[in-house]
C-alpha cells in the first residue's frame, strides 16, 4: 500500500476542477496488451485485492495466473465457455461504449461476489450469468483478484455532457439530495467515488450507459444483490435524469494518486557551507 489511491478532494468545485483538467489521461498506453504477472503482483497488497474475510482464498501470484488464463478463456475445470477479454478488454477497460463494465482496479471481492450473484441469479443476465455458472469458485475468486490488481488507463469518455447536468451528479454524489431523499454516494462508495473495499465498487472511471442502466435496473427490481436492498432503495427515489446525471459525473472522475515526492538518486544534495 505504497500508494494511496484514494482522492482526498472533497467538495464539488475541487472534483469538476479535477475533472475537467484530466479527463483524458493515461489513453495513450497498449489498449490490447495483457499486463505481466510480475507487474501485478506488486498490487497484491492492496486494499482492493484482500478479499473479504468469508472468501479462504490466498492472494498470490499462483491466483493471478489462474485469473489471467481465465479472464483470456482457459480454465483449470472446464472452461467459461468464452473469455472475459472478448467483451471486457485485455486490460478491463471494456470497449469504451458502456455496454460492458470496466473491470481494472475493481475491488476483488465485489467482483467476486458479482460471478457468485450472476450464477445464483440473483442478478440476472442473459449473457453473465451462463458465463458464471460455468465457472468454479476458485476461478471466481482467481478472475476477480486479476482484475482487482490491474491498473488500466481510461478510455476517453464518448459524448459530451451539460455542465448543469454534471453538477448536478457531482451535487448528488457529494451530498445528495434532501428534498428527495437521497444519501450521499460518498458516504459508501468513498471519497469521489473511488470505491471502498472490499464490498463497494468504485463509480469513478465507471461507464455512464452501464451505471445509468445498474441503477434502473434496481429501481425495477432486475437486479437484486445489494445486501439490505441499499441500493434498490436509493434507486427508487432517483428519476431517470438524477440517474444519467450522477452517472455522467462520476464516469468523469478519476482516482487522484497521491504525488509521491521523489529525489532522484543520481543527484546529490549539495552540501551547505557558510
Ligand atoms: C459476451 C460479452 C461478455 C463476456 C465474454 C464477459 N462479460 Fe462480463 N459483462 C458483460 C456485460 C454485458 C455485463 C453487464 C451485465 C449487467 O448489466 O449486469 C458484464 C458485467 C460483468 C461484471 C459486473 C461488473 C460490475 O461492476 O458489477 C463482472 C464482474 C463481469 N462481467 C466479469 C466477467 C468475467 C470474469 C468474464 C469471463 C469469465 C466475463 N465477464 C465475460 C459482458 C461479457
Ligand atoms: C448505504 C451505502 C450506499 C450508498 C449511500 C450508495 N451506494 Fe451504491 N452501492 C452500495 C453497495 C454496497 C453496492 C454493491 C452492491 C452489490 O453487492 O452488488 C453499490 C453498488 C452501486 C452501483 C453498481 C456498480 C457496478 O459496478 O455495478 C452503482 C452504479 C451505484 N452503487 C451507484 C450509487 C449512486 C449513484 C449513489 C448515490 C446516489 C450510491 N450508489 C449510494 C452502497 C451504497
């Protein structure tokens, strides 16, 4: 846990500054290149990687590599019938458009507990679920600590957006709303919405398409895994515009790495004589 990924920037001008000064950052990384263990095993010690203490899974390489072959298709048992990457991209960034989640940096036991809800049916879908239930519990655990030690860059974000629109999902993330009763995002997915291991995903970087559509589904009751329904409850008071505009703004964030100030070694600190 060298570095801390999680944003400290609290209040909505410091976000939309952030935003508007970043949004297309890092894109300019191999989007096809599958990152090498050795890589991600320097993020093992994350936060994000720890599974939940109900999961009996050691985190090590070994795990990563069975994610890796996994997530590209190959299985220890049987096999997910079709690798992850199709749809999800190389590096869990998807394809940009929305329709398929980022994956990249994801908190492992969330994304773990994803396959084990799509295979139970408690959240349904017609082409995740019959993934899942293909797959066995350790390559569950072995998919999702894979992607949780992935750092991806962000694609760059499709369509513009009104900045009333974003201030308004920045509004609603920061503090909610009152009138409609509607908490705070912050309050469970963390500062800007970078996530809080091991049970809230991040919304930061998240594709808006994709969450707008999380969040109509549980407003609908199509999907049904958030433990004490928090989530159906939160969506049922949220109009569709709430949804699209919370959505747009988050999908607009991005983690904010604390700088770490480093001197190189080669230079030498001149010594002060007087
Ligand atoms: C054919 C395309 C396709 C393939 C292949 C695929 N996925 Fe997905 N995945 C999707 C779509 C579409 C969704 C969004 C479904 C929804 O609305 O719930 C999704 C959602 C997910 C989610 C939920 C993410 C979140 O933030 O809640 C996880 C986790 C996931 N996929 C993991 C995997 C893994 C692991 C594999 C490989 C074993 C895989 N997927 C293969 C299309 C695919
Ligand atoms: C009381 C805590 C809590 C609050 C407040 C909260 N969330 Fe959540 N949210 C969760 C939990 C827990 C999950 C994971 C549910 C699961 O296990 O599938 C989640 C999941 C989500 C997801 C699904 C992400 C994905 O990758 O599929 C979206 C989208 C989301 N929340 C949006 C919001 C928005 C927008 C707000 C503010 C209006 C909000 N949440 C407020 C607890 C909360």
């Amino acid at each position: 846990m060298t570095q801390r990924r999680f944003a400290k920037t609290t209040g909505i001008a410091a976000t939309l500054g952030a935003i508007i000064a970043v949004p297309f950052m890092g894109w300019a990384q191999n989007q096809e290149t599958q990152p090498a263990i050795a890589a991600l095993e320097a993020n093992l010690t994350d936060e994000r990687a720890l599974f939940n203490a109900t999961v009996d899974a050691t985190v090590d390489d070994d795990l990563l590599e069975l994610g890796q072959l996994v997530a590209m298709g190959g299985a220890e048992n049987g096999g997910s019938g079709m690798a992850c990457i199709t749809c999800h991209g190389a590096n869990g960034t998807g394809d940009g458009s929305g329709a398929f989640p980022r994956l990249a940096g994801q908190a492992g036991w969330y994304t773990y507990k994803q396959l084990v809800d799509y295979a139970s049916g408690a959240r349904p879908n017609q082409v995740m679920s019959g993934i899942a239930q293909r797959l066995t519990e350790r390559e569950m655990e072995a998919v999702a600590a894979y992607y949780a030690a992935i750092d991806a860059p962000y694609r760059p974000i499709p369509g513009e957006a009104d900045v009333s629109l974003l201030q308004w999902g920045g509004q609603l993330g920061a503090v909610g709303s009152a009138e409609k009763g509607i908490p705070a995002c912050v309050n469970c997915h963390g500062p800007s919405g970078m996530g809080n291991p091991p049970s809230v995903p991040y919304l930061a970087g998240q594709y808006a398409n994709y969450m707008t559509y999380q969040l109509q589904l549980w407003r609908e009751g199509g999907r049904d895994n958030d433990a004490m329904n928090v989530m159906s409850a939160i969506a049922s008071k949220m109009t569709d515009e709430d949804m699209r505009a919370v959505s747009e703004y988050y999908a607009r964030v991005r983690p904010v790495v604390d700088v770490v100030e480093t001197v190189p070694a080669s230079i030498d600190t001149p010594e002060i004589t007087e």
